[in-house]
C-alpha cells in the first residue's frame, strides 16, 4: 500500500526498470501475484533477447544494494513556537548544525512568522538536526 500510495503521489506511472524491481522484491513474499505481473511486464517490454525476459520472475538476478541512496542532502527540521509544532523544514545538512541558519530559515517561514511577529522572542531552544522552538 506505501508503494501504491508513492505512485499515485508522483502521477502514476513509474518507469519500467522501477516495476520490474519492485516485483522482483515482491517476488518472495507474494510469488503467485508477482510472476502475474512479470509476464506482463514482459510482454509490454517486446525485447525477447533481454536477460528480463526470463520466463519466470524468480530466476532473475536480485536487485544489488546501492549505499549512496542512503547518503541524505536534507534533513526535516520541527519548528515550534512555544512548544507547539508550526511548520516542518527541510535544511540542507551541512546547515541543521547551525543554529543561525536555521533560526533564519524558520523566521522567514510563513507558518511561524504570523506567531512571532511583533512578539519579543525570550528563549531559542535549539537542538542541531532536530527542532528550533522559540519562546515569546
């Protein structure tokens, strides 16, 4: 259902090399379905001589493990304003150490700006990589 819901959220349709991972993944947990969608995904590809063409979804080679997709650029910051959640910012990681940035990035957000505006700000609790709460 994760993977149906990430689908439909990008418009749909996934490139075939994508499906024909993901039903090979599936493959193990639910054999009857994926082989189904195997031969179909077959039929739609029309190159015979491909290795994908295999006639069975279980003799294909497993997927191999690429480490650098697990390397994260971003990282969710959670803004509060006197500890109630105001908005969720995405920050460069090389950023979320610096309390600076983030103060700066947060300011300028629209969700915390109507809180703070023309407040006195009296405390910024700030945890690097996780939250920046201001208290006024």
């Amino acid at each position: 259902m994760e993977f149906t819901n990430v689908v439909f959220d990008h418009g749909g349709t996934l490139p075939l090399s994508l499906l024909q991972m993901f039903v090979l993944i599936l493959a193990p947990y639910a054999p009857h379905l994926s082989e189904e969608v195997w031969s179909q995904l077959i039929s739609k590809t029309g190159d015979k001589n491909s290795s994908t063409t295999q006639w069975s979804v279980h003799r294909q080679l497993w997927p191999v493990f690429d480490a650098s997709l697990l390397i994260e650029d971003q990282v969710p910051m959670i803004v509060q304003v006197n500890g109630r959640l105001r908005d969720t910012l995405s920050i460069d990681i090389d950023s979320a150490s610096s309390q600076e940035k983030v103060e700066a990035s947060a300011q300028s957000s629209e969700n915390v700006r109507k809180y703070i505006i023309g407040k006195d700000i009296r405390k910024i609790i700030f945890v690097p990589g996780k939250l920046i709460n201001f208290v006024v």
